[in-house]
C-alpha cells in the first residue's frame, strides 16, 4: 500500500468529517490495540492510566470523567471466564469488564489505593449511568 | 451512520522509523471512533497525529512489566509511543488553539505498525517534551 502524504491524509479525514447525528455514549472494541474505548461524553480529553490495564479520560474543560480505554480484553476474557456469563450476543456491559478486571488474578490480593478506588467507583457509574455495551464482535470471545 | 467513501479503508501515512521514514497504517476502527466524537477530534486527527508520527520529539519502544501500552502480558515488543507537543490544538467544534503547555501528543503504534490511539497526556514536570512517568511505562527510549 503507498503511503499518502499528510496532505492527503489530511485531506481525506476532513473529507469524512464527523458523523452528524446527535451523541450518544459508546464504546468499541478496537482489534489492532486489544482494548475497548468507552466515550461517556463528547469533548476534548486528556488520558491518565490508573493501572495496567486502564486508562481514563477526563474533559480538559471539566476535569470530570469522560471516557476510558480498557486493554488486553482477550486476555481478560481467558483470566475471567466467568464474564462469559453476562455476555449476551457479544456484547457486555463495560461495568462489568470494570469490575472482571478488579476481581482478577493479578489485582485481587493488589492493595487498592483510595484514589484508584475512588476513579473505578467513578467509571463504573459513568458505565451504568449511561448502561453502555462493548460489542466483542471482533474479539475471540 | 453516515456513510463515506472511506469507511472502513485503511490508510497508510509516513512515519520516523529513526533515520529513515516507513508507512504506517491508521486504524480504521479509531478513526471512525474519532468521527462520532465532533470535529475538534477529526482536525487533530488530520494534522496533529500525523505531524507527531513524522516529526516526533521522541520515540519510546516496548513497555515495561506492569505499564501500559499494549498488553503488558504479552510484552509488548515492537509497540512504539510517538510523542510530540503540537503548536496548535483544538476545542471540540473545531476552533484552532494555541499550544497546550504542559501536555504531550502521543501516538501509539503496534509491532504490525498500525497506529490505534492518539491523545493528550500530562507532559513530565522536569521535561516537558517528554510524558509524565516516561521512565516507568517504556523499556527504551529511540528517539
């Protein structure tokens, strides 16, 4: 594949522009970085990791929380099989990977800060609040 | 959804492969991620990722145990951080800004070189082109 100037690339994304349609919260499972990006809010972010595997997103306007990206889920589904239990039609509710996560192998005798717990009490909120699903369609579920 | 000519298409745009340049290909899957999410997102994507792939102010390869980027468990060898501070930025309905002084662009890229994640970080207090706990997350500074 030829590489395109940045020009062009350029060119190219603005071409597409953003999808007009009102937002509503998601999340989607990204294949060429095993992780799932949850998007709670429409506005400009910056990331903070609160552990090996997530990383949240807060509104540079607001501070609040307004989206996360959760790494190796494959490797979370194989460490959690019982996670296969609220998977419906591929598709999970992101508390619940929050919360597979806190139980798992590696964190479960993990000392938890009051800071991370305050930010996982937090996104898990945010998750139900706005009842979002991963679709896992991609993933080797 | 809106439909585009491009959906779904991957694109290829170069990237510093240290003294040399090489392609590398932009998630498709991000990229429409990106769109749902305003246009202050598809102008960074448009020019502030690919200015930070070609002219990053440093390169950080592979992850360290218990760090981030790419799946720790799996060694993450080959995954790259490209990391840049942009003179430019941009609010959400796509007004230009100035810098953003006390940040840093990073751009991730997997060992198939596939750029997956773009975004701001707090930058390093003693080294501001450089991404706070720089020396923890990374196994090896390139660049």
């Amino acid at each position: 594949m030829n590489a395109m100037t940045r020009e062009q690339f350029a060119e190219m994304v603005l071409e597409q522009g953003p999808i007009p349609e009102p937002f509503k919260p998601f999340a989607t499972y990204n294949r060429d970085g095993d992780c799932i990006e949850f998007f709670a809010a429409q506005d400009m972010f910056y990331a903070e990791r609160i552990d090996d595997l997530v990383t949240v997103y807060y509104s540079f306007e607001t501070n609040e929380i307004v989206g996360s990206l959760i790494k190796g889920v494959e490797d979370l589904l194989e460490e959690c099989p019982a996670l296969q239990i609220v998977i419906s039609d591929r598709k999970v509710r992101l508390s619940h990977l929050f919360m597979a996560h806190l139980f798992s192998r590696d964190q479960i005798d993990q000392k938890i800060s009051d800071v991370r717990r305050l930010v996982y009490r937090k996104l898990i909120r945010v998750a139900e609040d706005t009842g979002t699903e991963a679709d896992l369609e991609l993933a080797t579920v | 959804m809106a439909e585009s000519k491009n959906d779904g298409r991957p694109s290829s745009i170069p990237a510093l492969d240290l003294d040399d340049m090489m392609s590398v290909t932009v998630s498709a899957d991000r990229l429409q991620a990106m769109r749902r999410l305003g246009a202050g997102h598809m102008l960074e994507t448009a020019h502030l990722m690919p200015g930070v792939l070609a002219r990053p102010e440093a390169i950080f390869e592979g992850i360290r145990e218990d760090s981030d980027e790419d799946n720790s468990r799996r060694g993450g060898e080959g995954w790259r951080c490209y990391c840049g501070t942009p003179d430019t930025s941009y609010s959400l309905d796509g007004t230009k800004l100035g810098a953003r002084k006390g940040w840093v662009y990073l751009v991730f890229v997997n060992k198939e070189k596939v750029v997956y994640n773009w975004r701001w970080e707090r930058a390093d207090k003693d080294d501001p082109e450089l991404p706070q706990n720089h020396q923890k997350r990374f196994k090896e500074r390139v660049l």
